[in-house]
C-alpha cells in the first residue's frame, strides 16, 4: 500500500488557528493519518508534526525526537518545571526561528495509536517538541513566542508566506 503524502500548511492558513477536537478513538480512519503524517514528516525531516499542519483540525500529533516515532493523541500537560531557552523552527513557517523560553521538564497524559492512555514525564528535546507541537492542537504558534526584534527580523518571510496563503 501506498502511503499517502500530505502537504503541509503554512503560515497564513488559517487551519493552523483552528481549534482542534479531541480524537474519541483511533481506528482505521485515524491510522491512514497517523500513517501519512509519519511519511510527511520523514520526507519534511521534521522531528514533530501535528495534525492541523496537515490541515486536519483534531487533537494528534507525531514526533521522532525520541529516536523511533511516537504518537500523543489527545496530549494534556499536567505538569511543569524549570526553564530553558531554545531555538525553534517550524515545518509550517520555514526559514523562522524563534528562541522561545519553555519548561524544561514536563509531565504529560496522552492516548497512544493503539488507544492506551500513558502519563509520562520527558525532558530535553522531547519537552521541547512536545510542547510546540501542544501548541499547534490550540492554535499557537512559536511566531506567538517572538520578541519585537524577532519579528521584525523575520517580518518579510512572514508578510510572504501570508501572502502565498492567501493566493491559494
Ligand atoms: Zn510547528
């Protein structure tokens, strides 16, 4: 079977704003998207992919940043602690990078692709991308994060990819 490649939203798409709704249960319809979503992220060689990037409105995401591949559906931090500035990109706003300041260590409980409920604790880089990919199910962005002087930096890519946005 062919694995479906979707094509990824950018910033100005008003799905990356949307809200997301939560995932009841993942079945056949859920697994296609897990499946594409996965195969976008390898070919993008992003570590994190959620699914409003993908325009999908629902509350999932995946992410390679702990050496395989994870999927967090319905994620919710319960808890934080600590501090840590780092630079972040973005598949859906590329050629941005932002220092965004964030716990650095979380507590989060979420339902796995095979419907299993964990509560787990990560540090490093997988707080880091758990984190901004959370964001995108709320419709937050790390554009949101930026100082005035990030933003004026990066004003003319952000003015452009609007504009191709809303050309489509
Ligand atoms: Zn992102």
């Amino acid at each position: 079977m062919n694995v479906i490649r979707l094509k990824i939203r950018l910033y100005g798409d008003a799905c990356l704003r949307g809200k997301c709704e939560k995932v009841v249960q993942v079945e056949s319809a859920e697994r296609m998207l897990i499946e594409a979503m996965l195969e976008t992220m390898r070919v993008e060689k992003g570590i994190g992919l959620a699914a409003p990037q993908v325009g999908v409105n629902r509350q999932l995401f995946v992410t390679n940043a702990g050496g395989g591949y994870m999927v967090f559906v319905n994620p919710k931090i319960i808890r934080r602690s600590g501090k840590a500035i780092m630079e972040e990109g973005c598949l859906s706003i590329p050629g941005v990078h932002i220092y965004v300041r964030r716990p650095e260590k979380i507590w989060v409980r979420f339902m796995d692709e095979n419907n299993h409920i964990h509560e787990r604790q990560y540090g490093d880089l997988m707080a880091r991308v758990i984190q901004h990919e959370t964001d995108h199910l709320h419709g937050k962005l790390i554009v949101d994060y930026a100082s005035k002087h990030e933003l004026m930096e990066f004003k003319d890519v952000l003015r452009d990819l609007e504009a191709s946005a809303k050309n489509e």
